[in-house]
C-alpha cells in the first residue's frame, strides 16, 4: 500500500479511536449530569411552590389545577401516619414511595410502577413529619440524552470527515517529497547523475535530500577517477609492453644487430623494471585500500620519521642543488605503520626536491591533537588543472614519473587517520603540501 494511504489510515484510526473514547465517557457522564440538572431543577421549583403555599394558602386550589395542568408528578405526605395530603403520581406508586421512604430517601431515582422517576424530597419544617417529593419521569431524561447521542455522532462525523481531509493535505505534503526523491533515486541507480535535481523539503526529508545528491556527486566523482583510472593504467602499461615488443621482434627478424641489439636488451630490461614498479605499487594501493596485513601500526615518533626521510633525500637534493631546510617540531606520538609512513615522507619530499629551484623547507608544528607538517618548495608550483585529482592514481604532470607517488601518500597518511592537502603558495611560486596526525598518547 503507498505511504499516503497508509499515512492517511494510521490517522484516521487514531481519530476514530479518539472520538470514540470520548464519546464513550461523555455519553456515560451525560446521564449523571442530567439527573444533578434536573434535582436542582426540583429543587427550585419545590421552594418556589413551597414559598406560594405559605404566602397564598387561599389560592392552593388554583395551584393544584396549575400543577395537574403541567403534569409534575408532586406528592405531599405525612410520615407517621402515612398520610397523603396532595399527589399527582399514580396512587400505588405513591403508596410504594411512602411505605418505603426510609430506604429511598438516600436514592437519586425511586422506582414507580411503570417507570423510574428522578426525585427531590425534603421535609416541609423541622418539626412535622411532612414530606415533599418532586419527580421527573427518567424517560424525559432519556430522550434528552438520546437527542444529545444524535447530535454528538453528528458533530463527530463532520470532525471525522474535516479530519480526515486535513490529514489528507498534510499526508500529501509529507510524502510528495519522498516520491520526488524516490524518482531521483532511481536517476541514479540509471547512472543519469547530471539529472538529479534539488527536491523541495524541510527538517530529515531535507537531509536525506541533501545526502542523496550529495552521494549522487561522490558516485559520478568515483566513476569518472575510475574510467579515467583504467585508461591510464592501461595507457602506462601499454607503452613499456610496446617497446618491449617493438624491441624483442626487432631483435628476432635480424633487425637490430650488434649495439643496436644491444641498446634493445637494456631498454627491454628498463622497460620491465618499470612495469615492475608500476605493477607492484598498484598492488600496494589495492593493499592498502583494503588489506590489514600490509599495514602494521605501532607508536612511533612521527617527527622523528621526518628527519629519516630528509636524511634519506640528502643525496638527491645535493644532486639537484636544493638546499633543504628542516624545522621540527618537539617529539610527536601517533599510533602509525612507521615504514610505510617514511614511505609517504620520501614520496612527498622528493617530489618538492624534483619541482624545487633552490630551496626546500620541511617545518611541523603541534596544535593541540594534532601535529601539521608543511613541505614546502619554491618552484613553479602544481598545475592548476592537476589540483582537483593530484591523489588520484596515475594523474602526473609535464615530466611526471608514473603518477603513483602521491595516491600511495594519501593512502598512507589516510590509513594513518591523518590528512593530506595540496596548494600552491601566494606569496611566491611553489607548493606546499600540508599533512596532519592525530595524536595517540
Ligand atoms: N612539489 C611539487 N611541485 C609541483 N608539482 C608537483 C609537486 N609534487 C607533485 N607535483 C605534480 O604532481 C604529479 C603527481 O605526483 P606523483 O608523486 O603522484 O607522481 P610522479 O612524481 O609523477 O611519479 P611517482 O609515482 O614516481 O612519484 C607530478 O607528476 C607533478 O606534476
Ligand atoms: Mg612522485
């Protein structure tokens, strides 16, 4: 059954549940509150009578006829003597009430012959044995009562219906957008990501909105690196298998002779060595992406990694006339796989040395938690149009290697629960490459 109608069902039931119980009690309540209504009624009337009979005894006649006239059932007795002085109730009824009064008098409704009455009675003074009872047939109060049920199911028909219509406007409200959602989704299980559009909601239907489109862009992101991944890869594993190819035939059909011959064996043999490397570290990111067994954390002194990885690169930015300058910060505890951890140092720092024109500056700097370590070059800076994807596997620039470096960083440094950010600085040329840790004690 479609959410709406399901919605719309749940409240109506409520509703209906609701009314219910509450024209249960008010229908049980009506009675009691009748019958207090109408005692106080007789009670009234029978002061007002008693207060006519005593300042207009001569009258009593015409007051009986107006009594009769009215049809109140009265009945004016004397106790001790069982005595009836003036009744308008059937005579075995009256009969009844006065042999019984001592155990009526507590009762709100006597029993009559053919009916129940509700009654008021009280002594005319405190000194006779004179009592007054005024009655009201029970069946006047019923058909009050049924005339209130009538209106009260009525009232609560049409509050049923108008409920039952709001609920259908905030249902629909409520659902529409789901279902807009529900055909955006589908947009992207169709992969259509460029389709997907904002849909109107507020308060969690909003952000469950906002994370599908917000998953909808990471999906397309994800898909594209991918795409552009296996084109790459395929593009840097070609080219070495091509020479080699182009090489090893050469040599087989007599082409290459001698030194030519030669110079085909070594590159064939560099050639391999570079498929080596690019094969291996593929399968390091794949590790590292997913396998425990390649990463083996313990607590090292992340600053002291630092000063490996320059002492490791001194040679080469001797050769390349760099000259590298090393602040570090005070001794920097974090729970990391200490090699592979060097691993990303040396990466990241012998790209700035390779981009570098005179000067390499390594600088780290504790802020609460959290350690940041800035390498920072004065070269020409990351292209712009490398920025968005420079982690991405196989994404080099002019004079690159193979473009594998800084995905293996990141993997690292992610593993590590630490970050990696790349900018090119403002002040002058060059990059700087920003890495954090989190602290472990
Ligand atoms: N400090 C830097 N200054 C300018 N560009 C840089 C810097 N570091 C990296 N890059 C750019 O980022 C690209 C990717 O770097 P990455 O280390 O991933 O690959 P690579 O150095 O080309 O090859 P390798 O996989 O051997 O490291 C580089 O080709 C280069 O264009
Ligand atoms: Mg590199």
């Amino acid at each position: 059954m479609k959410l709406l109608y399901q919605l719309n069902a749940a409240f109506t039931a409520l509703i209906v549940v609701i009314m219910s119980i509450a024209a249960f009690f008010i229908y049980s309540l009506l009675m009691d509150m009748l019958i207090q209504d109408e005692q106080r009624q007789l009670k009234a009337r029978a002061e007002l009578l008693i207060s006519v009979l005593n300042d207009r005894e001569t009258r009593s006649d015409e007051l009986s006829r107006l009594i009769q006239d009215r049809n109140y059932p009265i009945l004016l007795f004397e106790r001790s003597q069982n005595t009836v002085f003036f009744s308008t109730v059937p005579p075995a009824t009256a009969e009844n009430w006065i042999s019984n009064y001592d155990e009526l008098v507590d009762q709100e409704v006597w029993e009559g012959q053919n009916e129940r009455y509700v009654v008021y009675d009280f002594p005319l003074s405190s000194q006779s044995n004179e009592v007054l009872v005024m009655a009201t047939p029970l069946n006047d109060l019923q058909a009050v009562q049924t005339v209130f049920a009538l209106r009260m199911i009525f009232v609560f028909v049409i509050g049923l219906l108008l409920a039952v219509i709001i609920s259908h406007f905030l249902t629909r409200r409520l659902v529409t957008p789901l279902t807009r959602l529900k055909q955006e989704v589908k947009k992207i299980e169709k992969r259509q990501f460029e389709d997907v559009q904002p849909v109107k909601a507020s308060g969690e239907i909003k952000e469950v909105e906002q994370s599908v489109r917000h998953m909808a862009e990471e999906l397309a992101r994800y898909i594209h690196s991918q795409k552009q991944f296996f084109q790459n890869a395929s593009h840097e594993l070609k080219t070495p298998l091509q020479s080699i190819q182009g090489y090893a035939e050469g040599i087989r059909d007599g082409i290459f002779e001698g030194e030519a011959a030669e110079k085909g064996y070594n590159v064939m043999i560099q050639e391999t060595e570079r498929l080596k490397k690019i094969v291996n570290e593929m399968i390091l990111l794949a590790k590292l992406d997913s396998s425990a067994d390649i990463y083996h954390p313990s607590h090292t002194n992340v600053t002291d990694l630092l000063t490996q990885a320059k002492d490791r690169l001194l040679p080469l930015a001797r050769d390349k006339e760099v000259e590298l300058e090393l602040e570090i910060a005070d001794t920097f505890h974090s729970y990391v796989d200490e090699e592979r951890v060097l691993q990303a140092f040396i990466n990241i720092i012998s790209n700035g040395i390779r981009h570098a024109h005179q000067k390499l500056r390594i600088s780290s700097n504790i802020e609460g938690e959290v350690l940041t370590i800035r390498v920072q070059d004065d070269g020409e800076g990351i292209p712009e149009e490398l920025l968005p994807q420079l982690f991405e596997r196989f994404i080099k620039g002019k004079g690159g290697e193979t473009g594998l470096g800084l995905a293996i960083s990141r993997a690292i440094v992610e593993r590590s629960g630490g970050t990696i950010q790349a900018y090119n600085r403002t002040d002058q040329n060059g990059a700087i490459f920003e890495i954090r840790f989190p602290k472990i004690d």
